[in-house]
C-alpha cells in the first residue's frame, strides 16, 4: 500500500514535468508489471522507449536490466513524502562487496542553479565517512530543476540497524545503504556541515549489495 501510494504521489507530481520534456527524457520502460522499470541508454529510433518485455522491437538496441531506487522529498514536520520538494529515480546494477555497478540517477523539482550531490550517508550524524557519488548543477529544465549523474560504478557505505545507538535512527531493521540526493554546499570534507532536510531527496528504502558494515 505504501509503495503505491508513493508511486501515486510521484506520478502527479510528474505530470507537469515529464509532459513538457521531448521523449519523456526519463529513459524508463515499462514491461507487462509496471512496478517493474527498465532502463536504457543512448538515441535510437524509438527515442529511448522500450516497447515491453512482451513485445519485441528489431530496431532497438539490447535492453540492460537494472534495479530502481526511488528518492524523494519529505516534509521535515513529520517525514511525509513531499514530492513537490523534488523526486528522483536511481538506476543501477548490482555488484557486491557494498558496491553498484554502472548507475545513472535523474533529479526533477531541484532549485535550478543549486549544485547536488548524490551520497551514500554514512550513520550516525552528521554522516562522517558518507560518500559522494557524484555531483551536477541543476539545469532549468521546463521551469525545474534537473540533475543528472551517473558513472561506471560505485562505493557504498554499509550502515548497521541492528546495533541500538542512540545516534543511529532505528528507521530500518538489518543493514543496507542509504542514498541521498543533498545540496553540495551542506556538505564538507565528507561530513555534513548543516541539516536543512526539506532541501534534500531521501532514499525510500535501503539499498543492499553484499553490505558487510
């Protein structure tokens, strides 16, 4: 229920943005459970639609799988989704040892001109040891804020919610690795510098990859 809430949420909120960019811009397929996206790289001819995982398409390039992380904005009054606060869809393959392989992550509703980082946030606050996978200057893109980042892979930073601290937020049970979408100005020699958390796209569950804390 939850997840299709969000999902929900997210669809609205994108209305107004997708509508307006040339060939959706997205790189997202759905197949025959649109719970499942796929993801695809590069110009072709059907401008980076997948046609589905039940039909086939002889122009289109071979389609990659890839797992998809959903961030998100929240109102920090009482952690709801805020998608208005901005939304986001990491893309990317599994590799191991706490680590992704190939990933590309997209941003809309940014504040346009702000520079952002994509993290891995290392518990507990303010984050000493977090990983920054990448950055980007948000684009104007039809009146919002874009990002786009990717690269060839990834280190990510393994937290332990089992251990009781009363630094750690007991969010989650088990281990895995958080995945923020942060202002780069908040941040400084990979530790946070301050906490303005309506300015941020937070992860909507853990990301676990052999994650070994």
């Amino acid at each position: 229920m939850k997840r299709t809430l969000l999902i929900l949420l997210i669809a609205v909120a994108m209305i107004g943005v997708v509508a307006a960019v040339p060939g959706n811009g997205l790189g997202l397929a759905f197949g025959k459970d649109k719970d499942s996206m796929r993801y695809q790289e590069g110009n072709h001819p059907n401008n980076g639609l997948h046609l589905g995982q039940d039909k086939e398409c002889p122009i289109c390039p071979p389609v990659e799988e890839y797992k998809n992380l959903v961030l998100i904005g929240k109102d920090s009054s009482d952690w709801s989704y805020a998608p208005e606060n901005g939304f986001g869809i990491l893309k990317y393959k599994d590799a191991e040892d706490n680590e992704i392989g190939e990933f590309g992550f997209k941003g809309y509703g940014l504040v346009a001109g702000e520079d952002y980082s994509l993290i891995s946030y290392a518990e507990p606050w303010p984050g000493t040891g977090l990983v920054i996978l990448g950055s980007d200057v948000a684009d104007n893109l039809h009146g919002t804020g874009f990002v786009q980042i990717s690269g060839s892979s990834g280190s990510l930073v393994c937290n332990d919610y089992d251990v009781a601290s009363p630094d750690t937020p007991q969010d989650y049970t088990g281990t895995g690795s958080k995945i923020w979408l942060v202002p780069t100005d908040d941040l400084t020699s990979g530790a946070f510098n301050g906490w303005n958390p309506n300015s941020y796209l937070f992860e909507t569950e853990l990301i676990n990859v052999g994650c070994t804390p």
